[in-house]
C-alpha cells in the first residue's frame, strides 16, 4: 500500500492510501479532530480492500478552510481513474461527504449529517466562527446514485439540519430514519451490529437498508428512558432502564452515568468494564497518584483485552489529556475511535 498527501495547508490535509483498488472511499474528520493523516473510517476502508482519502481538519475549524474548489481540484483527476467513488461520514463528517462529494460526483453515505458552525444550528462554541461555506444547494450536486441519508427524526436538530439544507438539494435521496436514536444513529447501528453490513451492501450492491429498530434494542432510547424516570423520581426505573442501556453499550452508558447520578442525587451500582483483580489495581495506583496517564493507558488496555472498547477509549481519553504526545496513547485512541464510529 502506497501512501502520499495530495494537498495539506495548515488547515487542512488530503492524505491518499492506494492498494490497487477500483473503489475510492473518501471520508473526513469528524467535530474535535485535528490535522491526522487517518481517521473515521480508514481501518474499515483499507480492510475492506478499497483505495482511501482521509480528509482532516485544523481542530475547530468545523472545514472552513477548505473550500470545495480547492477539494476538486485535489481530487479530481485521482477520482476519475476509479471505478466507484463514495464519500462517507457521519455527523460533521456526514456534512462533508454531502457538501464535498458533489465536485467528484460521489456516490454518498451520509448519517446525521451536520456542521455545528452553520447559522441554521450553530453551537455557541462557534459563535465566533466565521462561517464560509456556501450552502449545500449551491455547490456542485453528485450526478451518481441518489444518497443515502440516515437520520432520527425526533432529533431537532439533526431533522432541521436534514430537512430544510440537505433534501431540498437532493430531493430524490435514499432516506432512512431512525427514531429515538438521537444524533448517535452511527453507534446506535454499530451496536446492534448493522452498520458494517448496510455499508457494505451499499458500497458492493447499491442496497438500500430498510431498518426497524425496536426501542428495546436502542440504547440511546433506553437512556432517554433512564434519564425521564430518573428525573420524576423513580430511580429503580431509571436504574433498570440504564442496566438495560449498559447491556448494550457498556462504554457510552458508563460516559452517561455521572450526569444521571447528578440528577438523581446518589450513585448507582453498576458493573465495573472489567472484572479483575488488575483492573481494581489500577484504579488503586491512579488513587494513590502513581504515574496516572501511563495507569489510565493500561486501564485502556485491559479493557480493550475485554473487549469493552467504549471504556477503553474513555480511559484514553484521560490518559491522552496527561500525556498528548505518547505514541502509543494516540495510536489505540485513533484505533478505539475508527472502531467505535465506523463499523461493527
């Protein structure tokens, strides 16, 4: 496998993994990531045999030093070699799969697609940004197949930012919904196992998925669930319901527990992501003060051993804020997140 930049500025970079595919998968940073050669999606990409183009950001730029002129005029001649060229993402990087994949003709995957920056959304992180970006309906429309939008309808936002910028510009786009799954429609589908499945049906045979989620399979659901009977007072509902959300995604129920436990006022017995006589070590030696980044990284790895890779990535997380440079910190964060929100 070759790999080169096709263009890099201090805002952004463009970075090419050939391996002798006839299929090109573009995808792009997602909110929080910084200028990185790989990202979301390269390990599922490269492992399903297709050519790559991660496209990476200045972190909190939200891509607005890219412009989709200067985007096709990197990739233009190199998506015209390839036989198939997708542009996928999710969230922000859902956004730009829709507002760069246009020049290139992509054929586009894009699940709850948003820019936070835009004024229709705009985060109060962003306030200050000044926002460049034409709107969607105004750039260059990808003349492949129509695109495959995945969203909850029920999530403002997500709906408003889908509804009123993104299918106005591609009326004619393969819409899934996801009810109750908030803007985590990526993990919600990762977790039940379907999201490596419909993109790869999508990718080979152009299928497009019809789902039927049960709310009992949702663990966002079960978390709004957990969070209303918390809420009113009825705490051994919302402990049952969150135990429930647990059983699904360990990690991002366990990320979710100190809010719950902020509302209810008292803290919940849960199990712990690895049960062990070294995980309890662990969590002794960080108490005592013992050189916590290199402890929250073996945290990490014992629950990556375990095979609970959402508290894998939480602990670091932690231990990556200790220690922003350590080489192997960076690599399994890069690894946890790919896995995380890509493909299961």
């Amino acid at each position: 496998m070759k790999v080169y930049t096709l263009d890099s500025t201090d805002m952004f970079q463009l970075t090419h993994y050939t391996q002798g595919g006839r299929v090109l998968v573009v995808t792009f940073g997602m909110k929080g990531s910084g200028l990185s050669r790989r990202g979301f999606g390269t390990d599922f990409v490269l492992s399903l045999g297709y050519d790559h183009i991660f496209v990476s950001q200045k972190k909190g730029s939200q891509f607005q030093g890219l412009s989709w002129q200067r985007f096709e005029s990197a990739l233009g001649d190199v998506a015209e070699k390839y036989d198939e060229v997708y542009a996928y993402g999710s969230s922000l990087a859902g956004y730009c799969a829709i507002y760069y994949g246009g020049c290139i003709d992509a054929n586009i995957v894009a699940i709850s697609p948003r820019n936070s920056a835009h004024p229709l959304v705009r985060e109060e992180q962003f306030f200050d940004l000044d926002y460049i970006h034409e709107e969607i309906n105004d750039v260059p429309l990808s003349k492949g197949r129509p695109p495959l939008i995945m969203y909850d309808p029920f999530h403002d936002v997500d709906a408003v930012f889908a509804e009123k910028l993104v299918l106005p510009a591609y009326p004619d786009s393969n819409v899934v919904k996801i009810p109750h799954a908030g803007h985590q429609v990526g993990p919600v589908l990762t977790s039940l196992g379907k999201l490596k499945c419909i993109l790869v049906d999508y990718f080979e045979k152009g299928v497009v998925p019809r789902l039927d989620i049960p709310k009992e399979e949702n663990f966002v659901y079960l978390q709004k669930c957990a969070f209303e009977h918390i809420y009113s007072g009825d705490y051994n509902s919302g402990e049952e319901f969150l135990l429930r959300s647990y059983s699904i995604d360990p990690g991002r129920t366990l990320a979710s527990i100190d809010e719950f436990q902020r509302v209810a006022g008292y803290k919940f017995n849960f199990p712990d992501p690895v049960h062990s006589e070294k995980f309890y070590e662990k969590l002794a030696k960080i108490a005592a003060g013992d050189e916590p980044s290199a402890v929250l990284r073996d945290l990490a790895l014992l629950c990556e051993k375990a095979g609970d890779i959402g508290s894998a990535k939480l602990f670091m997380e932690k231990a990556k804020n200790l220690n922003p440079e350590g080489p192997m910190i960076k690599k399994k964060l890069n690894l946890y997140r790919s896995i995380l929100y890509a493909v299961r």
